[in-house]
C-alpha cells in the first residue's frame, strides 16, 4: 500500500531553498489565482514550498484549506523522472476559489511547468 503522506522530501524547508527558487525562477505558471515558479533541483522527486501571506488570504480557515488542496493536488501528481524545486505564491482571490478548482487549476499549472522543464531538455 502506498502511504498518501507529505514527507519531508516533497517539501521546501529552509528559508534558502526558498530564496534559490524565487531569485533564480527557470519556469513559471501564471494563474489569475497564483503563480507557480519552478527551478531544477538535483534531489530526486519533486518539493513543494506555499507562500500564503495573512495579507492575500485574511481567513485561517481559508488559508488551511488552500494549503491542503495544493499539497493534495501535488502528491496525487504522477511520479515524473524530471525534479523541480516548485514555490506556490497566491494571490488574493485565491481564497474564493471553490477546492475542486483549485484542485484542477493547480494540476494544469503543475502539468505546465513540467512541459516546459521538458522542452528545455529535449532543446525546444
């Protein structure tokens, strides 16, 4: 049975790898909601890290539910060979969006920037 966690491997920690990805975006998803940004990483699977500011977001309640439905559209994502270090900015309207969109507005974010990540690759 495979375990549905969020393990510290998919995660982005440390204020540094934070600040590796926002000063040195390779790739980004532009959503009217958030905004993806995405750089190559040397560990094997891709990480996740939120940045969900009380200013975007004022509720909570809010806040936690967005939280949960990014980190549950990432680890329902199918395992890709390509790693990427990937930053969720949101933004304030995000807040309003029902999860069932926001579940699938964030996997097609998540599908764009690792169509781009391939293209770069294969030298497109």
């Amino acid at each position: 049975m495979t375990t549905q966690r969020f393990t510290k491997d998919q995660r982005l920690l440390t204020p540094a790898d934070f600040k590796r990805v926002m000063d040195g975006a390779e790739f980004k998803a532009h959503h009217s909601n958030f905004l993806l940004l995405a750089k190559s990483s040397v560990f094997p699977s891709d990480r996740i890290g939120f940045i969900i500011a009380k200013k975007k977001i004022k509720l909570a309640v809010d806040r936690n539910r967005v939280k949960r439905c990014v980190r549950d559209t990432f680890r329902r994502q199918p395992a890709v060979t390509q790693a990427l270090d990937i930053v969720f900015l949101a933004k304030p309207a995000l807040g309003l969006l029902s999860s069932h969109d926001l579940h699938s507005e964030l996997a097609k974010g998540l599908q764009q920037l690792h169509r781009k990540y391939a293209n770069t690759l294969s030298g497109q």
